[in-house]
C-alpha cells in the first residue's frame, strides 16, 4: 500500500520479478482508492524499508490503533485456523502419500 500526492491525477504500476528476469503471473489484481480522511497505510501492520521511516509508521499505528488492533486478530484467527497442527500433519502426510505413490509409478 502507498501514499499518492493529493494532486496526483494518474498513477503508473510496474510489477518484474523480484529473482529473475522470467515472466511473472497476476492473478486477482484490486485496486482501492482511500480519499478524504486519513486512512491506515496498513491492513495488519506496517513495514519499514529503511529505520528513517520508523517514526511515520508508528505515527501511523499510534493514530489507527484500534484498527490495527481488530485486523490482528482477526487475521490471527485465520492464520490459526490454517496453520494447526492437524492441518499441517494433513498436508506433509498428504505429500509423503503422494510422494511414495510417485515413486512407485503408481497414481495417488
């Protein structure tokens, strides 16, 4: 997510791939224009490239605090929920079956 000028009148996006010079696939591109109030920069939580950002994103976070807070836990939630115990012992036992099937020369 990032800032536009306010008196921006157009935007240009260029996506490459960050390890290579190969092709890249998007799927499912959004776009979302926040205009009027000030909105959080972030969904979750905010990421600083270098240390002299640090003070605009806490400034940020300290502003929208209970949105950050909400959107934590609500991603929290869903990150349990996916990354469970049963559900990652689901997935390796999964490949491991796959896996020894295709060894063999056999279809799952």
């Amino acid at each position: 997510m990032f800032h536009l000028n306010s008196r921006a009148t157009r935007a240009r996006l260029r996506w490459s791939n960050a390890w290579d010079t190969g092709p890249i696939s998007l799927a499912r591109l959004e776009y979302v224009a926040l205009v009027g109030e000030q909105r959080p920069a972030g969904a979750v939580g905010l990421t600083a490239a270098d240390l002299g950002q640090t003070a605009e994103l806490l400034h940020d976070i300290l502003q929208h605090i209970e949105h950050y807070r909400r959107a934590a836990a609500q991603f929290a939630t869903r990150c349990a929920q996916h990354h469970n115990a049963d559900q990652v012992i689901a997935q390796l036992t999964a490949t491991a079956h796959h896996d020894v099937h295709a060894a063999h020369g056999n279809p799952t």
